[in-house]
C-alpha cells in the first residue's frame, strides 16, 4: 500500500533556483562601460532571473533605440550639425545611458526583490562587467572612431 501525503513539497531537487547579479551595480557598469556593457549584463541578469521573453526584448528593443539615439548625436556633434561643446556631448550620451539603466533596474527590480526573498545570494559581477566593458569600448569606440572619419 503506498502512502499518500497531504503536503507535497514545492521545491524539490530538480526545480531550477534563479541566479541574479546584484543589480544596483549595473549603474557602474552603465555609467564605465556604456550601452553594450549595460545591455550585455543586465539581459544576462534578467535571464538568469527567469523573466519572460517578452521584458528581455524590450530590454533589447530600448538599448537599441538608444544606441541609435547616441550614435546620431555623436553624429550631428561631429559633423557640426548641432553646436555642443564635445564634453557636454559626453554628458548628455552619458545620461541617455543613466535613462537606460534605470529603466533596466526597474524592471527587474520586482524579480530581483523576489529572488532574495527566496533565494538569497548574488553573483560576483566584478569580472563579467569587466568583461563587457571591455567589449563595450571596443564597440562604441570604433563605431565613434568610423562616424569621426
């Protein structure tokens, strides 16, 4: 005769436990690395913390969008369409990044806040923010490097 329980446990070996850097680092590595780095980390994040499909391609879909916004700014500064001085140029793709990234923090902040409730534990990000902002520089800067020219 095989028993029954009345209470099956909910977590059991096999069910996959999230994973999540911390994310009020991400401002670091927005405001160092730039969009790319940004990106590259917080939909690895956003991954691991298992959101949906959807919120990892808006996430996408809005570093684009300011990617493309940055690099056309970039443009009009260097071409002389608009009359910036090249540090405020700087500043004002720097907020863009800022916009960005608090725009990524608030949406998984609610995944983030759930999974220490449950979960605990953060990943260290030292080395893949290094990583990515290292990859970001090459990036932009040889895409700032190809508009100069």
């Amino acid at each position: 005769m095989r028993e029954e329980y009345l209470v099956q446990p909910s977590l059991t070996v096999n069910s996959q436990r999230s994973e999540t850097y911390s994310i009020d680092k991400l401002f670091y590595v927005a405001f160092f690395g730039g969009v790319v780095a940004l990106t590259g980390l917080a939909v690895k994040n956003a991954k691991m913390l298992r959101m949906s499909q959807a919120v990892v391609i808006g996430m996408i879909a809005a570093a684009v969008i300011v990617f493309g916004v940055k690099l056309g700014f970039y443009y009009a500064v260097l071409e002389h369409l608009i009359e910036v001085e090249n540090r405020v140029a700087r500043y004002m793709a720097r907020a863009l990044e800022m916009v960005l990234c608090a725009g990524f923090y608030f949406s998984m902040k609610k995944s983030y806040q759930n999974h220490m409730l449950l979960v605990g534990g953060e990943r260290p990000i030292l080395k893949p923010a290094l990583a990515w902002c290292g990859v970001s520089i090459l990036i932009e800067g040889s895409l700032i490097m190809l508009i100069a020219m």
